[in-house]
C-alpha cells in the first residue's frame, strides 16, 4: 500500500479529468447541435474549440470551489452532490457566455437537458470511482493518542467515516512513552489529539521521521503560526503574526461587496419576504420579526433580524434557552423558513446597515459568549471582525459544533481572509442549504447543559447586584 501512496493525487486528478472530460464532449455536442447555428455567423471550428475550453475551465474553477477532486476524501453521496453542484453552476455560466456570443436570449432547454443527462453520468461515475478508490486505499488503520479532554464525540466522527478511518486502539498520553512508541509502530496512521504540547511534539517528530502518517488536531496557537508571514530578516527565520485581522483595504473591498450583494438580495427576495411576513402573522398574529442581542467586531452589540420561527415568548422570564432537535418552540411556519432558510433573510437589512457583513463568523448571542468566554477565554478573538450571515465555520462546521471547534474554524478564516475566499464561502453555502447537519439543533443533553449554565450565570450575576 506504502507504494501506491504517492499516486493518490494522480488518481484522483485523472478520474476527476475523465469525468470532466465527458462534460465536455457532451457540452460541445449540445453547443454544436442546437446553439451555434442561432450566431449571426456561425464558429466552423477553432469557436467551438474555444467554448469547449471554456467550459473545461468553468468546470475546474466550480470542481476546486465545491470539494469536486475530493475522490475518496469525501462520500458517494457528497461526492455527487459536490459534482452536480460544479455541472449546475457551470452550465449556468455558459448560459450568460452564449447569450453574450449569441447576442440574444436562448433557449434553456438543450442546457437543462445536459444538466439531467450530466447527473445520470456523475452517480455513476461516482460509485464507481469510490468503490475503485477504496480497492485501491482500504480503511486506514490508525491509533488514537488523547489526553484529559473527553474523545467520545470525537471517535463518533471517525466511526461515521469508516471508508477513511479504522480505529484500531487508543491510547492516552499519561502512559508510559516507551509503550505509545512501541503501539505508533504497529499502525500505519496516528491521529494525535489535544494533548500536552511538548509530549505532542515528541510523537510528530517520532512519526515524520519514521515516514509515519499523522493527522493532527490543531491548537489555536497553531492555526495563528500556521498562515503567518516569514520573515527572512537574517540567518534565523522569523514568523510574523499580525495583531490586526484586516487591512484598510480589504476593509474597502469587503464592505463595497457587502453592500452591493446585500441591496440587490434584497430586491430580488422583496416578494419572498413579503408572503413570510404575511403567513407568519396570519398563523398566530404575533410578531413577525424576531430582534435579538447579538456580539460583532470589537465586542460592539447590535440587534439582529430575523423571521420569527418559534411561538411567542419562546424564552420565558429571559431564560436561555437554546434550540434542539425537534424543538417544539418552532411553529408549523418556522420549521419550513428555517428549512429554506427564509428566516435569515431580514439580516441583510443588517449587512446594508454596516452592523454585519456577508461572510464572517457567526454573531453569537450576547449571554452563549459571556458563557463561552469562561470556559475558553480565546473566544473573543472571533471578534476582530463583523459577524457574518455565513462563514467558514458554517460552511464546515454544523449549527451544534462545538463553541471551541467553532472558534477554531474562525479564526482560520480570519488568518487567511481574502476576497476570493469570501467569494467561494458565498458559493459553498449554497451546497449546505440543503444539508441537514448545518441546521441540526443541539441534542437534548447538551441544550439542557447549556439551559443549566446560563440559568446559573443568571443566578450569580443577579446575586452580585
């Protein structure tokens, strides 16, 4: 298997390639055939040729912004939906392309028509490959080093990725080191969790120098090292990690697109906001906005909006009380915009406002970070900018990650801000919209922990007054 290794990359650049590559053909069969004769004068050859190409690189731009060359990183089923997305998008894209060539509206049909016909190709083309790749790269069997936190939930997401993953043994950091060594040698794969720093380092180093896989769970420090800049001032190298999360301009930039999004969202989705607003205060006749403190940049508090989902006074007597599973605060109304995710759309009054922006970290509510900030000090860095109607720990983490893993997720967004990573979140979370996972509340034990904890602070800071 050692020596298959280095040829993962190219197995999966080639199915991805050979799938594309039928795209392709099919695209130029259906340009040829039903759109260039509409040209007032139409391509012979080398202007089919160009379109082919185009369309080739459409199709890689959307397969690197959707996972499309995640072959046997990710599931059949995701791996489909990732690919359908990338064929979906780019045939919309070659739509606009040939009204521009053509010089007038077309019809959509022979586009639709590909698209259908491109699906049917991707799942199978999908369980194939998968199935190929796992022949070929079976189930690594891994050892589990952890130390004092909890790894149940943890091990739960390895074992709902057992095509990647087999656990074979775990162990903890407190015992003896001559004995993890001795257990690292019998796997071809160590996944190294939250433990101690200088015992961490002692297994990397062990393990990159034995060619032994690792697969790391970061620390925040890392993340804050990790896209620093390096400095090469004199013979020792320097890491330099700014202070400050944006500059001016892509504080110029962000804001210019924030805006323009925002206010042309707005008009196109008036008609949809305007029948929520009319079914919500039909059902109970209460409230049709939800308005809520929340945190932003600098630690500056604004009031959210949003479609109200849930019965009036959900929260009684101002207790905290987050949302779970089948929740049965959420009405009849709210449990379909929440589905669509409708009740998000009065934020983007909020976005033109300047209080929010599109891409950015979730502007927790004011009490869920007073909380987090006890138990993880560190929580305030996600801060250094505007909260976001999406973002990067939206885009990869779910509604119930955990507080710390949701602060590691942003900060990664933050240390590697650019306007083209905001530009594909934007397009990602159009993939998570119909994910079940990004909407799941947290489970009953953990929303009553938290109802239990914020009753409690309630409890100590009214006694402090």
């Amino acid at each position: 298997m050692k020596n298959l290794e280095q040829y993962k990359r190219l197995v999966r650049i080639t199915a991805c390639l050979i799938l594309y590559m039928v795209e392709m053909f099919m695209y130029y069969y259906v340009w040829c055939t039903y759109y260039n004769h509409l040209m007032q004068i139409p391509y012979y050859r080398l202007g089919n040729w160009m379109l082919f190409c185009v369309y080739g690189i459409v199709l890689i731009i959307f397969g690197y912004i959707y996972g499309g060359f995640n072959v046997g990183v990710t599931k059949a089923s995701n791996l489909i939906y990732s690919h359908f997305l990338v064929s979906l998008f780019s045939n919309i894209v070659m739509y606009i392309i040939g009204t521009l060539v053509i010089k007038s509206l077309h019809t959509i049909y022979p586009l639709l028509v590909l698209t259908v016909v491109e699906l049917v190709v991707i799942i199978i083309w999908s369980n194939i490959i998968t199935k190929v790749y796992q022949k070929i790269y079976p189930p690594r069997k891994v050892l589990l080093i952890y130390g004092d936190r909890p790894i149940s939930a943890f091990i739960d997401k390895l074992n709902n990725r057992t095509d990647r993953f087999v656990v074979a043994e775990t162990v903890n950091i407190q015992d003896e080191f001559h004995e993890i060594i001795k257990k690292i040698n019998l796997y071809n794969g160590v996944i190294i969790g939250d433990i101690p720093t200088e015992k961490r380092n002692k297994i990397l180093k062990y393990c990159y120098g034995r060619s032994i896989r690792t697969y790391t769970i970061p620390k925040l420090s890392d993340i804050l090292l990790k896209n620093s800049e390096c400095l090469h001032m004199f013979d020792t190298p320097l890491f330099l990690s700014r202070s400050s999360a944006l500059t001016i301009e892509q504080l110029f930039l962000k804001r210019i697109m924030d805006i323009i999004i925002s206010l042309t969202a707005i008009i196109v989705s008036s008609p949809v906001m305007l029948i929520t607003a009319i079914v919500i205060k039909c059902y109970d006749h209460g409230p049709i906005i939800f308005v809520q403190d929340r945190y932003t940049i600098n630690k500056k508090i604004f009031k959210i909006y949003k479609f109200r989902s849930m019965v009036v006074d959900a929260e009684k007597n101002g207790s905290v009380i987050p949302a779970k599973e089948n929740d049965p605060r959420i009405t009849p109304v709210g449990k379909i915009i929440r589905i669509l995710r409708i009740d998000e759309l009065p934020q983007l009054f909020n976005i033109l406002m300047g209080q929010m922006s599109l891409v950015g970290p979730r502007p927790e509510r004011v009490e869920h970070v007073q909380e987090y900030n006890k138990e993880i000090p560190e929580f305030i860095y996600r801060l250094k900018v505007k909260g976001g109607l999406t973002g990067y720990a939206q885009v990869y983490g779910k509604y119930n990650t955990t507080a710390y893993d949701k602060l590691k997720l942003d900060l990664m967004y933050i240390e590697n801000y650019s306007l083209l990573l905001d530009i594909e979140i934007l397009f990602k979370t159009v993939k998570i919209l119909l994910i079940k996972d990004s909407t799941e509340g947290f489970d009953e034990e953990t929303s009553c922990t938290m109802e239990k904890q914020f009753s409690e602070s309630k409890e100590d800071k009214e006694y402090d007054e």
